[in-house]
C-alpha cells in the first residue's frame, strides 16, 4: 500500500509540473504573438551616415600622407601630397614663355611708336617733294629747267610717295603684331593659371568636415584618376539602415514610430520614425544584380531599404547623456504596425 501511494503522489507531482511548463509555454506563446501582431521586427538593420570618396584627378605617385584613420579633419584640410615635380616645371615654362612675350610686345610697341615717327618724316619729305615737283612742272613748261632737272624732282616725288605707303603698312604690320601679341599674352596667363589649377590637384584636400573612416593608399603608390584615397565619414547626420523583407512591406508607411536597440549599448532602447522608403530592392544596385532569364532561377524574398531617424534613447541616464554612436553598428528594429482604420 505504501508504494502504490508514493507512486501515485510521484505521478501527479509530474503531471502538475507538465502542466505549469505547458501553462508557461503558452504564455510566452502568447506574449511573442501579442508582440508580434503589434510590431514588424528585422535584425538586418545597422547605423549608418554620409560617408564622402576622396578621389585623385590626375596620375602620379603618392609623396606625403598627413592624415590617418581615425583623424578628425576640417574641409580644406590637406591630407596628401602627390609628386606634382612634372607640373611645377610645366609652369617654370610657361610663366618663362610669358616673359618673352610681354618683352616682345613691349618690342612691338616701341616699333610702332618709331613707325609712327617715320610716317611723320616721309610725309614731310613727301610734301616737300610735292611742292618742288610742281614748282619745277611749271618751269620745265616755260623751258626755265632742263628735263633732267624735271625728271630727278618728278622721281623725288614718286619715290617720297611709295615711302609714305610704306611707312603706313609699316604701322599697319606694327599694329597686327601688337594685337597677335596681346592675344598671345592672354593665351599665355590662361596657360598659367590652367596649369596652377592643375597644380592643385596634386594636393589632395578634405572636402567636408568629419573622420577619416578609412585610408587606401600608402605614400609611394602611383595613384590613378578617380583612384579613391581616403573615405570621410561626416558623422553629423545618423540613421539606422533597415533591409526589410518584400514580404513585411505592406504594413510600411511614411512617418511609422519604430523603436530599435543596438549590441554595442544592449540597456538603450532607442525610437525614432521611417522617413525614407526605398523605390528599388536592394539587390538592384548589388555589385551582381540579379538576372532572372537564366533557366536556373531560385525565387527569394527581396529586401527594400528603410531610413530610420534616432530621435532618443531611454535607458541608465550615464548612458543615454554620452552614447557614442558610430556607422555600422548592428542594430535590431521593431516598427509598429500602422492601425487599422
């Protein structure tokens, strides 16, 4: 009699024990359904911000590097020096080209003012020869001069005339020499500062605010156009990036509160509303995008990118004053579902 007792109290100590784990299960059961009736949950979620490529314009090989991961830098700073020794000569040549020039003009101008002067002269000559001629006309029409005489002052005459023409082409020449100079001199200060702008390009400055998030190149590496150098994470603006399933998609609209936690402060619990929704799936800009006309197609849930905005964190106060919030953090989001009207 005693152990059929103690069996039938062991019995139903199990079956209380089974039936409070079941009790138990289903509570929790219930708890995860309430919970996800009410929220749209994903853990393919980070921080994330502007980030800035700074590239190289020209080729040459990599001199000095001023700035390493981790600096803070401010727009203009310089962050390295590529060997520019090919361009500064280029510019020794041409500020030297321009010296000729101004002195060939200043040459030019000087021939154009004596130009001028022997204009005066011939054209006085050219009067004198004038009135002699016609003074000497007169007298060989009376026989008062001997046709020699008449015949030297006519080609005086004709000889001051022709030196007039000349005199003025001269000018002429003078003053299309002036003006292929000046044009030439304006050619050669466009040359100048082409090659002082290209000059800049071999110093390769930050072109906003922010952190340098990552180096790519190494001084003594040549350095090709549009090669990306450093990578500039502005750090002012921060979003959490969402990949939401194509299939949870139809509950996302404008504006939805969404609360998310992140690993690296698992006490914080932050809130913050959708403020971007993305028109394509994220695998259109994959570096592969998907190509469905191939006979070996596998059907997958698509992913569309979301932007939540972190508004503010509750939590441990010391905690919530400093959060030091940094790109790339992981993050686990749940949006709340928009009610049913």
């Amino acid at each position: 009699m005693d152990s059929v007792s103690t069996s039938k109290k062991t019995s139903n100590k199990s079956m209380i024990w089974l039936i409070a784990i079941l009790v138990i299960a289903v509570i929790i059961a219930f708890l995860w359904w309430w919970n996800y009736r009410k929220y749209i949950s994903t853990d393919d979620a980070n921080l994330d911000s502007f980030r800035v490529s700074v590239a190289a314009q020209v080729m040459a090989p990599m001199l000095k590097q001023y700035a390493w991961e981790g600096d803070t830098v401010k727009a203009g700073t310089i962050l390295a020096e590529l060997d520019s020794s090919t361009v500064v000569a280029q510019l020794q040549e041409a500020v030297a080209r321009r010296e000729e020039m101004v002195a060939n003009l200043k040459l030019d101008k000087e021939n154009l003012n004596t130009a001028i002067k022997n204009l005066s002269l011939a054209e006085i000559d050219y009067h004198q020869a004038e009135v002699n001629y016609r003074r000497d006309k007169k007298l060989y029409g009376s026989d008062a001069v001997s046709q020699e005489t008449f015949q030297n002052t006519e080609d005086t005459y004709k000889s001051a005339s022709i030196k007039v023409d000349v005199a003025k082409d001269q000018i002429k020449i003078s003053q299309a020499r002036i003006a292929a100079g000046e044009a030439a001199l304006v050619s050669a200060n466009a040359a100048i500062e082409s090659t002082r702008v290209s000059l800049g390009y071999y110093r390769i400055t930050a072109p906003v605010d922010g952190v340098i998030a990552k180096r790519w190149s190494l001084p003594g590496d040549i350095i090709q156009p549009g090669q990306t150098l450093f990578t500039i994470n502005e750090g002012k603006d921060l979003w959490v990036a969402v990949y939401l399933e194509e299939t949870k998609f139809d509950h996302i609209r404008m504006g939805q509160p969404a609360i998310f936690t992140l690993d690296a402060f698992p006490d914080l619990t932050f809130s913050g509303k959708i403020f971007y929704i993305g028109t394509n799936t994220a695998s259109e800009f994959s570096l592969i995008p998907p190509n469905n006309a191939s006979g070996n197609y596998t059907k997958v849930a698509q992913r569309i990118p979301l932007k939540i905005s972190i508004d503010k964190a509750v939590g441990k106060k010391d905690k919530v004053e400093k959060p030091k919030l940094v790109s790339g953090m992981s993050a686990t989001v749940k949006i709340e579902k928009e009610k049913s009207k």
